[in-house]
C-alpha cells in the first residue's frame, strides 16, 4: 500500500473513558477516492472514531495522522456530517444560510464573500437541492435535510467526508439517491461512512470494516463470516440474493 497517498492513518490507537476502552489498538488506513463503511454495534466506537480523526477526542495511545498532519490542526480540510444535526425547524433561516455556514472558518472578518456564495451554490447543485436555496430549512423533508447538510460539509471544500449514520430516518427510495450521490463524490475525495445497514454499505461502499472497540478491517469489501461474528458477538448468516448483502441471524 502507497503510503505517500494516505489520507488518514491510525496506527495502534487506544482511547479510554473512566478507564474503560473504547476504542482498542485500532490501526487504520484510508487513501483518496477511498469510500469507506464501517459497521457495528451502537456503543461500538464508531462516532469516537470519527471524532478521534477530527481531532476531537484525544487518543490515549498510538498515533494519528490525517492529510499529512495533526487531526485538530487539518479539521477546515474535513467535512463532517455528524449523526443528528439539531437546529429549531421553526428557525428562520434559509437553506442557503445552512450551507454559508459551511464557509464560516474561511470567511474573511466572518463576512461571506461573493466566493463563498459561489461554492455554497456548486454544493447545492452538486447535491441537487439549489432549487431549495431560499426555501426555509424546517420545510424540507428528511431527506433534503440530509442533503442540504452535505452541501454545508461540502461548502468548505474539504478533501476528506466524514458521515455519521448519514441516511438514518430518510424514505427508503430517497437512500438509493443518495448513496448514488456519495459514489458520485468520492471522485473527488474519500468518504467514511458509519451505518447500521449492512446491505446498503455491501452494496454501494469499496470497502468495509467491522467495528466493536476492536477494528477488524482488510482494506476490501471482503469481510468473513468470523470478522462480523467478532464484531456483533452472535452468530451470522450470509445471503445473496442477486447482490450480496449480510443478514444478522436471530441470537
């Protein structure tokens, strides 16, 4: 593996709450145009993870390396899509307010630019909601929501996407677009995504990763039956109905 083209590296990380692990010797490697799954149990250390290449959470042990340097001093380069966006859907603010405050690290004297306006745009239409600039956000359905918090990740031009359960709570045929649109994206930088749905990240992800403190991860799509079991600790069916996907059996 190129290291020279490695976007994020975990090497041996350890983080630790009241003494207690929460994530375990966790060693990872993602390069550009990577689009990475990871899958797990709640409680697992999913989101620690994405906060530890955040910058966020300080790891106890082992090192991180994200975009050749320092997670905390890299985080304007990273888009982030956290797990639950609170905002009052009451809020009179315009979905294009949303997405300028994407910009708001790299506006100048905390003023948006004509340039930031520009980008805040060509996110929105890479996202396909610039129809629903001046549209209230708390009048967009869950799925625009989603998208609309994308566009504001996507406004600060970031060279890496982190996303949190991106697609928890949207209509199912709304997903489909959706994850089309992240295989669009990671042309232009490298995605990690947390889910719970297994089938959807067998099917649209490169590659997958099991994590329950423990990271078991091979650099593929290919997991075992035995790296799943680990993670989930019960037993697993594997079932292909056309497209592969994983089903957890009844425990």
């Amino acid at each position: 593996m190129d290291i020279n083209n490695e976007i994020i590296g975990l090497r041996n990380v350890w983080v630790c709450c009241g003494g207690v692990p929460v994530l375990e010797d966790v060693s990872l490697s993602v390069h550009q145009h990577d689009f990475l799954g990871i899958i797990g149990p709640n409680g697992g250390g999913k989101t620690t993870l994405l906060k530890v290449v955040l910058g966020l959470v300080k790891p106890d042990r082992g090192e991180v390396v994200v975009l050749g340097g320092e997670p905390v001093e890299q985080r304007k380069r990273i888009g982030y899509v956290p797990q639950h966006s609170l905002f009052d859907p009451d809020f009179p603010i315009s979905v294009m307010d949303v997405v300028l405050t994407g910009r708001s690290g790299k506006s100048v004297f905390g003023r948006y630019t004509s340039h930031d306006r520009e980008l805040a745009q060509g996110a929105l239409a890479m996202v396909e909601m610039l129809p629903f600039k001046d549209r209230q956000i708390g009048r967009l359905s869950g799925g625009e929501r989603q998208r609309v918090f994308i566009a504001r990740a996507l406004a600060a031009e970031p060279e890496v996407l982190l996303l949190d359960e991106p697609a928890a709570g949207v209509d199912m045929h709304i997903q489909t677009e959706f994850y089309e649109l992240l295989e669009r994206l990671k042309k232009e930088m490298a995605i990690v995504m947390i889910s719970h749905d297994i089938t959807a990240v067998s099917i649209y992800v490169d590659k997958i990763a099991c994590l329950n403190r423990r990271l078991f991860y091979h650099n593929s799509k290919e997991l075992t039956s035995w790296d799943i079991e680990a993670t989930y600790q019960c037993p697993v069916e594997l079932i292909a109905h056309g497209i592969p996907h994983r089903v957890l059996r009844e425990h």
